[in-house]
C-alpha cells in the first residue's frame, strides 16, 4: 500500500491546498477523475462569463437606440466564440498541472474509500494520515441522452444550434439563456413555476423578470411532457398549468434545473462518515467530518455552493492543517451575483426570509437616478434595496439590480465586514458622478427609515 502525508480528493479549488502541502515537502496525492481546476474554470463560472461578455456587447448594439445611435450587426461569428472559449478551457487542466512540484502525485481517476483511510484508484490501494474531500457536485441526470447539461457547454463540440430550448429558472439558466439569445441563437426558456431566480429578494425577481423577458422568450408554469428526437432536432410536447400542449422544435436542449452531490463514487459506506438527507458530507466547523482525519470542504459539504466561498474554504483549511490554526471559520456574510442582463448581487436576507424568522427590520428601495453615471445608461429600472437593523444599523440584507451590481456590492461588502453600520454608507465621500454613487441616496433613504422607525 502507497502512503502519503495527504490525499486530496477532488483537482478543483483544493488544488491550491495540494500545491501549498507538496511546497511544504509534504507527500500529496492528488485524484481528479476529469480536468484539474473542477468546475469553476472548466464548465462554470469562469467560461460562462467569457460568454457573458459577448451577450453584453450584442445588447448594447441591438439597445443602442435608447442613446439614440442607429446600429446594426451585419454578423455574429458564434462558432468564432465558441472556439475561443473552447481553446481557454483547453488550457485549464495543463495549466494547473504546471503548478505541482514533485512531491505532488497526480492520479487521473476515480478514487473510493475502502475505509476511513484507505482509498482505491486505479486498482491500487493508498492511505494517508489526513484525507479533504473536495469533489464539488454535479448536474441533475437529463431525461434524454441527446439533450445536454450544463457541464456539456464547455467545451461545445461540432455544430453551434441555430436553436435551443433550456429547461430551468436559476443562475445558470438565466445566464445562459440570456448568452444564447443575445448572440442571435433562437432561445426559449421552459420555466416549470411563474418565478424566475426565486432564491432572490422578491421584489428584485420580479424587477428582474420584468426586464429579463424583454429579450428573452420565456414560457411559464410550464414543463416538458414528452421529447421526440429525429435528425438532430426536438420535438417537444410542452404542457402548461391549464393542461395545454403546444409543440416547439429546436436543435438543442439544455437542462439547468439545479446540482446534486458528487460523492456517490465515494463509497462511503466503508466507512463511519455521516452524510446528510440530500447526500452532502456533514462537518462540524474545522470542517471534520465523522471520521478521524477526514475533511470536507467546497460544495461537497452542500453549505456555501459558491466558488468564493470554497476558495476561501481551501486556504482556511490549509492554515488548519499546514500551519497548525486553530480557529474555525466562520462567513460573516455570504455574497452572490447572477451574471445576466439584468445583473444581480445579492448579500445577507432578503425581506420574505427576515418575516420568516421575526427578524425586526426595515427597509428602503432607491433607483439610481441620483448618479450621473448610471443616467447615462438610460436605463430606469436599477434599483438598490437595504434591510437593517433599526436598533443598531447593521445593514441585514442588500440587494442590487442593476449594470455593475456584483463590482457595487463590494463597497457595502466592506463597511460590513470591517463595521456594520449602514450609517458609514451615509456619510462616506463618493467620487462624483461615480456609478457607486447611486448607493448615497439608499443609504441616506436607509438611515431615514430607521429614524421614523425609532419615533413612531
């Protein structure tokens, strides 16, 4: 049997956790059964940004007559786009693989417990006196072997659809539905309920549905009740909540109705640790799991299913395991953005989640007319919405809708990490006509509130 210092389970974010170990001279070894790097830069956030990017100048040339500019475009070369995102993502699993000294081993496999700390991959058996599991998660099985999950967008192999249905209501739905209909691609949107992104403030969901069906052909309380698939095409028997069928055809379809937990190969039934109902590794807060020497960090814990968070998640666990830290983590505050037209960053609760649990609140929604910056985006359907405290300001729930929002929100980010109190928000110097300016008159509004709500 082979023994290591370290096994990492999982070549995304804990990558950087091996890397620090192997410089350290400890002996790692690393198991990824697909690309190094995991999700994120392969088949997520970082690749579906890099289309984002071209949705955003294709909107600005079709939206140009709000800045009364008369435009065109003569072309949109998707498969040019594809293949530039296709040849970042080739570079990904090498890249990374560049980065490990000697003393990491990297084994391109599925590895699974035997028991508490022996793992089988590749028909060998290894052992180490501490194991991470970092295996992330992965998509909801498709209904239909031709259709496609979000992991099969990158890298998109053969012909680009002029065509495509894509079933879901969240992030990576929307983000990609708003992608495919900006560059020109026939898009329609299946949406089982009347919500989009429901997870989200309600008021800002439904500000957001407003704008976002502008552009794109949504169909909602709406699921597919039979899919027929014939010379590279669907044929799909859509049926509503009336029990009406109407027939839709296109080149391809696309699942995005969520993720699931990634350790099913792990065979955890070998050994004593505890999962959850949904299959998540349960941990306590130094990220231990119920076996001695086993750890679990990132979205195989099913807590924070964020890249940030697992990123920072890794380099605490290092410092735990590398550098003999004792201090468990604990976010004060978890932010998020959906990366759409229009863009969301959201952070803290929203106002249906603070009436759920009796949280005593108030609350303020301001556009943002008062900057110039974002005036001259004529646009008038930016919004900045607080929840806070009004005993002690803290600023409980933000909520921003709007160009930029997820660069915005790190300025209340700041004030709530270093000093949670809305009232700095208020009294802070903007640089004028700054888009960030737009967060003066929410705070000021915010700070107004409170006040009227303290001398009722």
């Amino acid at each position: 049997m082979k023994k290591f210092d370290l096994i990492v389970i999982g070549g995304g974010r804990a990558s950087n956790l091996a890397i620090k170990a192997g410089k350290k001279g400890l002996k790692v070894a690393l198991i990824e059964k697909s690309k190094l790097g995991g999700t994120c830069p392969n088949r997520g956030c970082v690749p579906s940004k890099l289309l984002i990017g071209y949705a955003h100048t294709a909107r600005a040339i079709k939206e140009s007559s709000r800045h009364y500019i008369s435009s065109q475009i003569n072309e949109i070369d998707v498969q040019q786009i594809f293949d530039h995102t296709n040849n970042y993502v080739s570079k990904i699993d090498p890249g990374y693989e560049s980065r490990f000294n000697d003393n990491v081993e990297i084994l391109r496999g599925t590895g699974s417990f035997l028991s508490n700390n022996v793992i089988s991959i590749n028909d060998e058996e290894i052992t180490a006196p501490k194991i991470v599991i970092a295996t992330g998660t992965k998509p909801f099985e498709v209904p239909h072997k031709a259709a496609w999950s979000s992991d099969d967008i990158f890298p998109l192999l053969g012909k680009i659809p002029e065509s495509i249905t894509i079933v879901g209501s969240g992030f990576i739905a929307c983000e990609l539905a708003n992608f495919f209909d900006a560059v020109g691609i026939k898009t329609k949107l299946v949406v089982r309920s009347q919500k989009l992104l429901s997870s989200e403030d309600t008021e800002i969901s439904e500000l957001f549905k407003e704008e976002f069906i502008k552009n794109v052909d949504v169909v909602f309380n709406t699921t597919i009740e039979d899919i027929k698939y014939e010379n590279n095409s669907f044929e799909l028997s859509l049926i509503n909540k009336d029990k009406e069928v109407t027939s839709h055809t296109s080149e391809a379809l696309l699942y995005a109705t969520g993720r699931k937990s990634n350790t099913d190969t792990l065979n955890l039934q070998n050994t004593s640790i505890n999962v959850d109902d949904r299959g998540y590794i349960k941990r306590n807060e130094m990220f231990e799991t119920s076996a001695p020497g086993v750890y679990v960090v990132g979205d195989a814990a099913g807590e924070h299913m964020l890249q940030h968070a697992a990123a920072y998640e890794v380099n605490h666990l290092g410092r735990i395991l590398l550098e003999d830290n004792s201090t468990p983590l604990k976010f004060k505050y978890m932010p998020h953005a959906v990366f759409t037209d229009p863009e969301i960053a959201s952070v803290g609760l929203g106002e249906e989640e603070a009436k759920k649990n009796n949280v005593e609140y108030v609350v303020s929604m301001t556009n943002w007319l008062a900057s110039a910056k974002a005036m001259s985006t004529k646009l008038d359907y930016p919004r900045t919405k607080f929840l806070v405290d009004p005993k002690t300001f803290e600023i409980l729930g933000c909520h921003l809708l709007g160009p930029e929002s997820s660069t915005l929100m790190h300025q209340i980010l700041a004030v709530m990490h270093i000093d949670n109190d809305i009232r700095h928000l208020k009294e802070m110097l903007y640089i004028h006509p700054a888009l960030s300016e737009a967060i003066l008159p929410a705070a000021v509004q915010a700070v107004s509130e409170v006040t009227k709500y303290n001398t009722k």
